[in-house]
C-alpha cells in the first residue's frame, strides 16, 4: 500500500512552491523599488493554487520533456509565471515605478508566516508518521 505525499500533507505540498514563487516576485519587487519604469507584480494565490489542483482536487499533470525523464519543477515555475499579475498602484509615482515598499514588506512579512504554517504542518505530519512506526514521540 503507498500513500501518496498529497493525501499526507493535503494541499501544502503546493503551497510551498507557491509560497516559495510569491517570496521571489516579491523580493525582486522589492530591490527594484527605485528603478524608473518598473512595473511591481505579485501572485495570485487562490489562483495558482486552484490551476495546480489544489482546490478541486484534481491530480497535478506532470510533464516529460524527454521520454523517460520527468521535469515536475518546471511545470510548476510555468504555472507560477502565469499567475503573475501586476499590482495597482496606491499611489503613482513620477518615473513611472509602481512599487510601494511598505505594501511589499508588509506582503513579504506575510509570506513568511504562510510558508512557515504551511512547513510547520508538513513537519507536524511527518512526526505523526514517525511516532506511528515507531511507537515513541522522539
């Protein structure tokens, strides 16, 4: 009997990738806050998340650029670049850079403390799993 990472860690086997993909946008965002005629982007979670199969349930497709090979990773890069939306400014600025630092730290701060629940959950799994094989909490 094989149990599948998906049934065991449910749909934050996704969202890690995801978290993952937004800290990047976000950090670039954010080292680009002063570069005229930068256009900030940011992901749309629900989105992405919805395209991998989280929220329908349905299985996540992998692809084979070569016969015998498989490149799940650069599946889920793709569909991340497609989610990627720009963010409407709150307040324009003269050279044309819509990056608000606040709004991207406060984002990335957020970020942080999805990917760490979501890792927390994940390692919170993997204990039960251990402790019902072994039968000892260590």
């Amino acid at each position: 009997m094989s149990i599948s990472n998906d049934n065991l860690f449910g749909v934050h086997t996704q969202a890690l990738g995801l978290w993952q993909r937004r800290a990047e946008v976000l950090a670039s965002n954010l080292a680009n806050a002063d570069t005229p005629g930068y256009l900030a982007r940011d992901v749309d979670f629900r989105t992405a998340l919805a395209h991998a199969g989280g929220s329908d349930g349905d299985k996540l497709a992998l692809a084979t650029p070569s016969a015998g090979q498989i490149d799940p990773a650069a599946q889920g890069a793709a569909q991340a670049n497609e989610q990627l939306a720009y963010r409407v400014p709150m307040q324009p600025s003269m050279d044309g850079n819509t990056v608000d630092a606040q709004v991207e730290q406060s984002s990335f701060a957020q970020n942080g403390v999805h990917y760490q629940a979501s890792l927390s959950f994940i390692t919170a799994q993997i204990r039960m799993m251990r402790t019902a094989i072994t039968g000892t909490s260590s």
